[in-house]
C-alpha cells in the first residue's frame, strides 16, 4: 500500500502533537524548527498548518506565522455547544438505524476500552496515549450508525479538538478518574435504544469536561 502524500503526514503528525499538547497552547509554530523535528520540506508543512488553522486548532497569522490556539472557557464552551447539538442527534438516529453489526463494533470498542484502562495505574487515564485512542473509537462507535457522514465527520473533528480540553484537565487532577462505569452505563443506554437515558448520560459526559476544565481556569484566575 502506498503511503499517504507527504502534505498529509505531515497533517496527521502536527494535528496529534497539537491534540496531545507535545504544542501547549500559544506555542509558536516555526516551520524550519518543524523542518527539524518532523523532517518534512516547508511545502508540506505550510499545508498541513493551513489545514490544522482550518480546524481552529491553531492561529495563522500572515505576519507572525502559526500559533496553537489558546485554551479558554469560551472556546471550550463553542466546541461543548456544537457537541451537545451534532452528538445528541447523531446518536438518536444511530441507536434508530443501527443493525447488529453496530451493536458488536460498540461492545468491542468498549471491551477494548475497558481492558486497557484495568491496566493503567493510578492517575488520570486521560492522559494515557493508547486509552486515548481507544476513547476516541469508542465514542465514534456509538454514533457510527448515524447515515449523515458529514455529521459523524464533524462530531468526530469536535471530539479531537476537545482532547486538548480533556488532557489539560487531567494535568490538575488531583484525584483518580476513571472512565469505565461511566462509558459502561452509557453503552448498555444505548444498546437498549433507550434515547432519554442515553442522551441524558451523553450530555452529562460531555458537560463533564466544561465543567472541571472551568474549575481549573477560575482557579488559576485567582
């Protein structure tokens, strides 16, 4: 199989090291140390900026060049609002159209979830790159019956760009988070097609994030 163009690799690398905070936020984005680091010409580079810009990730300035997007309230407050209003329907229509076949990708992505976070030890699992990635399938699963592809790619690029949200959160935990229960109780909703519980037990797993992420930023505020 022929490897992707080097304009998306180079996409692919730089989104995950923005998602993950290799980049903190504000970090200035200077393509000849990316030359460096990545090994990738300014052409590629310039592209997959342009693209992470597109996505609100990271601020382009035609006189200063790239900027990783600030982390604030109001920022995480668009992305929570968007969320709540494309995930809720993705995953009434999902748990309305979905087929055997959805079911057992949901219960595997969970499963896989759920094992991987047994053996994580104490501290936010959040901050773990494999439970991370195993996170992101799980939730796409649950909505991936939904027949609006362009929904479920928006509910997807939302979820990535509340990972930054999410990590910086878990680096001001103080105390131990687990997920399981909580993705357990919303898998099992959502398998009985029971809407309200699922949508219910949704919000509250999305607004979970606003919440201790505002906690933070008030706290550092002061």
């Amino acid at each position: 199989m022929a490897e992707p163009p080097l304009a998306e690799q180079a996409f692919t690398r730089l989104r995950k090291a923005v998602l993950t905070g290799v980049f903190p936020a504000d970090t200035k984005l200077k393509v000849d140390e990316l030359q460096q680091t990545y090994g990738f010409s300014s052409s590629p580079l310039r592209e997959a900026l342009t693209r992470l810009a597109q996505e609100g990730l990271i601020r382009a300035d035609e006189r200063r060049g790239f900027r990783v997007a600030p982390l604030s309230s109001e920022d995480l407050a668009d992305i929570t609002r968007m969320r709540l209003m494309l995930d809720l329907s993705a995953l009434e229509a999902a748990m309305r159209e979905g087929d055997d076949e959805w079911e057992a990708a949901i219960v595997a992505a969970f499963h896989r979830l759920e094992k991987v976070e047994s053996r994580l030890s104490d501290g936010p699992v959040v901050l773990d790159d494999e439970w991370g990635a195993l996170h992101r399938e799980y939730h796409l699963a649950l909505l991936a019956a939904c027949p609006s592809q362009r929904q479920l790619a928006w509910s997807a690029s939302l979820f990535d760009q509340a990972e930054r949200y999410r990590r910086f959160s878990g680096l001001y935990r103080k105390s131990l988070k687990r997920k399981a229960v909580e993705h357990k109780r919303l898998m099992d909703a959502t398998l009985k097609r029971d809407k309200q519980t699922a949508c219910m037990l949704l919000e509250e797993h999305i607004l979970s994030t606003q919440f201790n992420v505002n906690a933070i930023l008030s706290a550092q505020a002061t």
